[in-house]
C-alpha cells in the first residue's frame, strides 16, 4: 500500500527524532524509504514550514528537527491514533 503525503512527512519526523540530533539526508532517504527527488522536495517543503532545520558542518549537510516539528510530530501521531482506531 502506498503512503500518502501525511505519512511519508511522520516518517520523515520520526526517523528525526529517534536518531536525536542531526542526521545526514542520505539517511533519511534509506530510513524513509523514498527516492532522491522526492526526498528533495519533502526536505524543502519541511524546512520552508520551519518543522526542520538544515545544519551544515565541514562541507555536509544535515538535518535535525526543530521545536515546531517535536510539536507537529505529537499532534500528528494523536491524530493518526484516532484514525486508527476508527479504521480510517
């Protein structure tokens, strides 16, 4: 079954979260399980929405997840559980 937008955005948020920190975007592209150009958009569109942050050191990029995103992250699971458990 493919995951729509809300779903791929959580996995995004939660890989994020659960690695703590600052997490390379090649990472995020294995763990989310999406191809290079999706990945681009999806990461543009978060940081444009201030839910991630891009962090550059010597040269790499990565990525962590801001204090908007913690939040949207636990809005959004609330959500997901409630339509789960109405089977939606």
């Amino acid at each position: 079954e493919r995951r729509n937008k809300f779903q791929i955005i959580l996995d995004i948020l939660s890989l994020l979260q659960r690695k703590g920190g600052k997490i390379k975007p090649t990472h995020i592209l294995y763990g989310g399980n999406l191809s290079y150009n999706r990945l681009k958009k999806y990461l543009k569109e978060l940081e444009d929405k201030g839910l991630i942050q891009q962090i550059q050191e010597k040269e790499k990029t990565f990525y962590s997840i801001t204090d908007k995103g913690l939040n949207f992250l636990s809005e959004a699971r609330k959500i997901k559980e409630i339509t789960d458990a109405f089977g939606l």
